[in-house]
C-alpha cells in the first residue's frame, strides 16, 4: 500500500471573481476578519487613562470583597453555629491534653531540681 500524499482542498477557497477586494474594502466591513483584527489591535495598543485604570481597580476590590463575604441564608447560619460549636467544644479538650502532657513532661525537671538544692 502507498501513502497518498496530502491534498489542498478547495473547500475553504473564495471565488472573488476578476479581482479580490481591496484592504480598504475590507476595513470598511465591520465583519471582516481584517476590520475585526484592525479593531483588536487598536484596543489592545490603546493606553487607558487614570480614570479608567481606578475603575478597574476599585471593580478588582469590590469583586475580593464580595468573594469574602459570607454567602447563604438561614440553613448556612445555623451550619457555621454548629461549626463554632464544634469548634469550641474541642479546644478546651486539646488545651486539657496539651496541659497533662506539659505536667508529665515538667515533673521530671522539677524532681531534677529538687535533687540538686538537697
């Protein structure tokens, strides 16, 4: 068997007829691919003023603000209250074991010390 080489298809070709319409023809249709390049390029390249820069920046700020906000309703309130409760009901436990902890490991030195003051 043998590879057929590839093909150019002629099913992305425009007939233009005698002649193909010129750059400016082309700019003046808003469609166009050229106009709409034309157009990209010109907004891209433009500087934006003071004005415009503090705009973005404010709309930037308010949209962190909004996304650190708590959202939900009644159902939302109640889970977080659960969560604190929770929460804080498992603290002082691991404030209790962190201490027993701390006591049994200070005994020792405490005994040491006993033993150099005799």
């Amino acid at each position: 068997m043998t590879r057929l080489k590839k093909k150019r298809s002629d099913a992305n070709r425009i007939e233009w007829g005698e002649s193909a319409p010129r750059r400016s023809e082309k700019l003046a249709d808003p469609g166009s691919y050229e106009s709409r390049k034309r157009k990209s390029l010109d907004k891209r390249k433009q500087q934006k003023s003071v004005y415009e820069k503090q705009l973005e920046k404010e709309e930037r700020e308010a949209r962190l603000r909004a996304q650190q906000q708590p959202r939900g309703g009644r159902l939302a309130e109640k889970i977080r209250r659960l969560n604190r409760e929770k929460n804080a009901a498992e603290v002082p436990e691991e404030n209790a074991a962190a201490e027993s902890v701390a006591e049994t490991a200070a005994e020792p030195a405490d005994q040491a010390r006993q033993d150099t003051k005799d």
